[in-house]
C-alpha cells in the first residue's frame, strides 16, 4: 500500500476533531479514560496535534497519544459548546 495514501486517510479521518471538537477543550480540565483500563486521567488540556494530548495534571504534564484514549470528558463545560 502506498504510504502517502495512507498518510492522507489518517488526516481524512482526524480532521474533524482537530478541527471542531479537540480545539474547544484547550485551556480546559477533562477525564480520559484509556483503552488500557485503570484510572482515568485527568488534567488540563495545554496543546494537541494529529496523534498526541499534552496535559498539565496534578502531578506535572502527561503527554497522552490519541489511540490509547477511549473517550474525553470536558468537566464543567455546557454542553452547547461541544457540538459539531
């Protein structure tokens, strides 16, 4: 298969939540739970890009790859601010 048309449908399919939802939640506190189980994360999200979530947590900053989350929560954010 040809790298660049797989590079090309893996930006296809992110470009909506880098674009719609993941930008709404910079500067803003979310629990992520992870596909791996356990105890969910929680921080504040300080930058994203294509494949990775910096968060600033209670204990420092937590760089979190996108395919090991299962969801994101915002907490405290009404829910009008989060469609699409």
């Amino acid at each position: 298969m040809d790298t660049e048309l797989v590079k090309e449908e893996a930006k296809s399919a992110t470009e909506p939540l880098i674009e719609g939802f993941i930008p709404k939640l910079v500067g803003k506190k979310i629990v992520i739970p992870l596909t791996t189980g356990g105890q969910p994360v929680t921080g504040t999200v300080e930058r994203y890009n294509p494949y990775e979530i910096l968060l600033q947590t209670t204990k420092g900053k937590l760089l979190v790859f996108k395919h090991a989350i299962a969801t994101i929560e915002p907490i405290d954010v009404p829910k009008k601010d989060f469609t699409l």
